[in-house]
C-alpha cells in the first residue's frame, strides 16, 4: 500500500480513516480505500455537536460543494476528496480549536488549503486545489520531501514523469533551505476523476541573493536557455511552477514580484508575441486595484502584483502565457467590495459572476461584508491559442477571517 493509499484511508481489513466532527450541516466525511487511481469517499450528514472540526472534514466539505459549483459528478467529487485528504496526510485530522500546523505562506490565516476558479465564457469554471503536504513537518528541508514524496505517489498512481521536477531537486531542496515555502502542489479538478498536477517550488531556497541564477539555471535544465533574459526586471522571483501529468502543452512557469506596480507598468509586462494589448492589463490593474479611472501611475501601495510568464516551446525562447496577478484582499474594506470587481471583470469577458458568488457560498455562511480576504486575488491570463481567462483566489479561512473596515493602503480609491 503506497503512503497515499495510508495517508487516505487505509486498505481492506486495515480499517478505514475517519475524518469527521466538522460544523453541523456540512457534512462527516469517512474515507476507505481511497487512492488516486480510484477510491471511494463516502459523505454523510452531521448532528450538532458531533465533535470538534478538523482541517480535512472543513476543507474536504469546500471541496465537494465547490466541484458542484464547477460541474463535476459526484463521484469525481468524491474522488478528488479522497485526494485531497491523501496530500494533506496527518494533518487533515488536527482539530480546529488546534492553531495551525505551521504559519505557511500560502494563506493570510496559515490554512494548508487554497482553492481557485478559472472561469471562462459559456461554461463552468474550472476548479483547483492548492496544498502544502508537509505543513506538518518541523523544518522546511522535512516540509520539502513530504511534498516530494506526495509528487511521486500521485505520479506512480497517474502514471506521469517527474523528470523534470527530480532534475531540479538540488536548486530548489537544498538541505538547508531558506524562505517562506519548499514546495506547493495544485491540482486541476477535471472530470473523470484524474486530475492535472502543478508544482511549485521557491526560487530563494539558496538565499534571496541566488533567486535569480536559481531561476536561470532551472529554465536552461527545463530546455529553455534564453527564456531567462526575456523576463521583465522584477523585484522577486517568488515561485517558479512545473506542470506535470495529462497537461496538453505543459509549462514552465516564472512569477515576478512588482513593488509599487502601477497601471502603466503592468502593461508593458506582457512578453508574448503576439500578445494582448497594453490597454487591457492597465484597465484590469485599475479595476481589482480599486484606482479611480485613469490613475495609470498611482502605485498599489500593499501587497505587491505579480505577474507570471509561461514557456512552453524553445524556439524564440519567449513565453507562451502571461498573468497578472492582483492582490484585490488589500485593496479593500470587505469582501463585498472584491465580489463587485470581480463581477465587473467577469463580466467584461463575458463570463458568468454567479459561479463565483455561489463558490463563496460553498466556503463560507458569512456575508462577504463581514470580513477580507475570502477573495484573495484576482488573475487576467492569457495564453497563445486560448481565449482570456480571469481566475479567481479563495481562502479556506479555516482558522481567522480577516477583519472587514480596515483601511486600504493609501493612494487606492475603493470602488
């Protein structure tokens, strides 16, 4: 039995991995033998007062309401929580009263969980599922390898390579690692019940100084030797990300960090040719940065943008893909006010915004105004071939919600 398959539930006369006591009307889930090549996960109802909550029966009952919102059958569903509950491993039945296992960079409030939706015109959004496997680990060098080791049993289970990822381990897993995270994985949910896997990795595990050679070295080990110099100048690598498994045209993918960006800056990012116009970026920066109309030089003053370039091909040694990435739970008093500008580019693009009110709706009973954060950020991708997208971050807020009214950094217009 892999240690997926333990982590998960255990096998036939080993008993089966109860994750249960989670808040009365959403649900106790029980797993046996779940794995990710096939499983079942099996949800019944709770009674108030079943027991404490834990970090997998919260964010294991998101996760099926959430793939209810993205169009996914039940028995994807329960596929998929079965995996999740497997990449969490121990921690998913630490009790919620419990603070979290570790202050991991991947959510305001430290929750191991992230979930995202990449809508689209004329169908449901996509949904994934963003992990920290070894949040349990003491050290970041031991956070690092159970995130490895979870690669490489859901690679043994989805028959999929990890070349890539293991010809890269001594750049970004080094025996003593520095910065906020070792390594991420992000699941694409899709029908059938076999997901997309995605890596992330930090560029400054040899030292913030190294971010830079480590990105360099990684794209030329990647078969991108000129990617490197056709990024923009940035002021942090803060990931760099592997697609791995049924991907039609995997990337490799670079994230900067723009201190200070401004509207006009982010339009000139984009490095794809041919690529969007500059007009776009700045009117969606102006947009999820709540910056009055025209305000192309009033810089985000908080949390900095990110932008994300993606190779796939290295002919030209240009990207394929670019995003802006928007911090918008900075950038306002409450939730309510990051839905309406969600709505807004939603709509711009000509996509549904109910699927995203409905998602809020699955993660939480609070109102939107009660709190910041629900909505952490939101992304305009574009990538060669496809049409726009905009993708929508949400927080599991499985341990603090971020109090709503606080003000905004200074120079931003709330909308």
């Amino acid at each position: 039995m892999s240690a997926v398959e333990r982590r998960v539930g255990a096998g036939a006369g080993a008993g089966a991995v109860s994750v249960g006591g989670i808040r009365a009307g959403e649900g106790v889930v029980s797993v046996g033998e779940a794995r990710p090549g096939g499983g079942v996960v099996s949800v019944a109802e709770a009674r108030p007062g079943d027991g404490a909550p834990t970090l997998g029966a919260l964010t294991v009952g998101q996760l099926l309401r959430l793939c209810d919102v993205a169009g996914l059958a039940p028995a994807d569903a329960e596929q998929y929580a079965g995996v999740l509950l497997g990449a969490l491993g121990p921690v998913a039945e630490r009790p919620l009263d419990l603070p979290p296992p570790t202050r991991t960079f991947l959510s305001d409030d430290h929750t191991p969980v992230e979930f995202s939706l990449a809508h689209l015109p004329g169908r449901p959004p996509a949904l994934r599922v963003l992990v920290e496997p070894g949040c349990l680990e003491g050290d970041l060098a031991a956070n690092g390898r159970a995130g490895l080791a979870v690669v490489h049993e859901l690679a043994r289970a989805w028959n999929f390579s990890t070349a890539q990822l293991d010809a890269l381990t001594d750049l970004f897993l080094p025996d003593d690692p520095h910065g906020p995270l070792a390594l991420w994985i992000a699941l694409e949910l899709r029908a059938g019940g076999t997901p997309a896997v995605k890596v992330y990795l930090n560029p400054a595990a040899s030292g913030p100084d190294r971010a830079a050679a480590t990105v360099r070295e990684a794209l030329r080990r990647l078969g991108h030797p000129d990617a490197f110099d056709t990024l923009p100048d940035a002021d942090g690598y803060p990931f760099l990300a592997l697609d791995l498994g049924d991907w039609d045209t995997p990337r490799a993918k670079v994230y900067l960090r723009h201190d200070g960006l401004t509207a006009a800056r982010a339009g000139t990012l984009c490095r794809t040719e041919p690529g969007p116009s500059a007009a776009e970026f700045e009117d969606f920066l102006v947009l999820a940065g709540g910056l009055g109309d025209g305000d192309l030089h009033v810089p985000l003053a908080g949390r900095p943008g990110l932008t994300c370039h993606a190779f796939t091909e290295n002919r030209t040694g240009l990207p394929s893909g670019f995003t802006l990435h928007v911090p918008v739970r900075d950038y306002v008093r409450h939730d309510g006010e990051a839905l309406a500008r969600a709505t807004r580019a939603l709509r711009r693009y000509g996509m549904d915004p109910a699927s995203l009110r409905r998602a809020m709706d699955a993660l939480t009973s609070r109102r939107p105004e009660d709190g910041a954060g629900l909505i952490a950020y939101l992304a305009l991708v574009h990538q060669e071939g496809r049409p726009a997208r905009v993708t929508t971050y949400l927080s599991a807020e499985a341990y603090a919600v971020r109090v709503a009214g606080v003000d905004v950094p200074c120079g931003v217009a709330c909308a």
